[in-house]
C-alpha cells in the first residue's frame, strides 16, 4: 500500500490530477460525474481540466472530454449487465463505486490536471468535506494509474523531497525537528507556528527564489504540514496560505 499525496506541482502551482479526484473526493465524484462535467460548457466556477504542452500549459475545450464520456458510458453499461437484479439501492451503488475504482478512472485522461486550489474552493462551496490527499490505502498500481503522464523534473523532486522526509520523520516520535522552536524567532502565537517556520526554512533550502514568492511558499508549507499531520482545527482540512504567511511574520528565511 501507498500513502503519497496524490498531487503533483506544475510551474510552482500545486495540481490535482483528474485521475486523482475519484479517489481523493469520495463517492459523489466518480469517473462518469467528473467526464460529463467537463465535457459540458464551463460555467461560473465550474475548476478547468489542463494538460501541460511543449507550447505550456493547455486548457481542455469539453468537446475533447467526448471520447471519454463515451467509453466510460459503455462501461457502466457492462457494469449495469453484470451486477443486473442487485435490488438494494446501496448494494448497487456499493458495486459502482468498485467498478469505477477498477476501471473508470483509468479512463480518465493522463497528464490531465486541475489546479488543487480552484478545485478545493468548489468542492468546499458545494458543502462537501475536506479531500483526502493522502489515502491511506491506495495500492501502488493505482498510485502509478494517477501520476501517469506526469514527467518528473527538479522542482517536483526537490518538494518531494521534504514531504517525504517530514512524512518518514512523523513515524519516529523522538525524530520531529519540526517541534523545535527556532530560539531566534519570536514566540508563536499557535504551536504549529513552529513546524511551518521549520518547513519554510527548509524549502528555501532548496529553492531561494521562494523568499520572493511567499504564496507559492505558503502552498508549500500547507503541504508540509498536511503531510506530518498538521491541520487546521477540526483537524481535516489543510492550513490556509494567508494564516500559514501570518506565522512568518518578523521571521528571518534566508
């Protein structure tokens, strides 16, 4: 089993790939639900699906998601037959959702993104709960299925690279050097002011052009500290960028 954030970053943004969302948004966003969205005209809101190019990055017209649409329609069709006088309403859709994990959201596009942050602010405003970024329960042929399409390159390695570090260090309790407060810094207003001073010195390690880049720093951070278990109160959803940038207030990076 995987438990890697199912995210990818793509010009210093943090991107959802489509064939992430089933797995990270629950039941109410299958492959079917996610294909017919955006194969019909955009509307006010409504996230946009791209895929990054030799000419940049390329939003997805919806006619382009047609194919798609039909070839998981046909699916379900062969799902439908199969699982034919299954009578319980939630039997039935118990035995969709698994032919949709096993199958539809392999028909999703690879390569194909949203922006993490365009598709949160939907899915919160449509009343649902936070994603689940990083299932615990995902076996490494579907981790391979989602990130199909996305080439690695140093900025993905490099942030990788702390998320995997923190992430190997949250399972030794006597290895956390996030909790350990700077003795230069002022004192923090919040106990995971610490942790996001930590990360944020440590990804301007690695990548000094983030000093003048403080909202992309910001996702970062909020990445970071999802990833050793650091969440807003009530403990779901990650930290905002613009409360990460207030702890960061009179602190020295770099």
């Amino acid at each position: 089993m995987n438990s890697k954030r199912l995210t990818v970053w793509i010009d210093e943004r943090e991107a959802l790939p489509v064939r992430a969302i089933p797995i990270v948004a629950g039941r109410s966003f299958s492959a079917d639900v996610i294909a017919e969205s955006f194969a019909r005209e955009r509307v006010s809101r409504t996230p946009v699906s791209y895929r990054k190019t030799t000419n940049g990055i390329e939003p997805l017209h919806p006619r382009q998601w047609e194919p798609t649409v039909r070839q998981i329609d046909a699916l379900q069709a062969r799902t439908n037959e199969k699982h034919k006088g299954v009578s319980d309403e939630d039997d039935a859709w118990s035995l969709k959702i698994t032919d949709n994990r096993d199958g539809a959201f392999e028909l999703l596009p690879a390569g194909v993104f949203v922006w993490l942050d365009d598709f949160e602010q939907e899915y919160h405003a449509n009343g649902e709960k936070g994603l689940i970024l990083v299932p615990m329960a995902l076996l490494a042929t579907e981790y391979a299925v989602v990130m199909e399409g996305f080439e690695k390159n140093p900025e993905i390695d490099k942030h990788e690279a702390v998320i995997a570090y923190a992430a190997k260090a949250s399972m030794d309790e006597t290895q956390k050097p996030w909790t350990i407060a700077n003795i230069n810094d002022p004192e923090p207003e919040q106990n995971w002011y610490i942790a996001a001073r930590y990360f944020a010195r440590k990804l301007v390690i690695d990548d000094s052009t983030l000093l003048t880049k403080k909202n992309i720093l910001a996702g970062k951070i909020s990445a970071s500290l999802t990833s050793v278990g650091i969440f807003k109160r009530g403990g779901k959803l990650p930290i905002a960028k613009t409360t990460i940038l207030k702890s960061l207030t009179n602190i020295t990076l770099g």
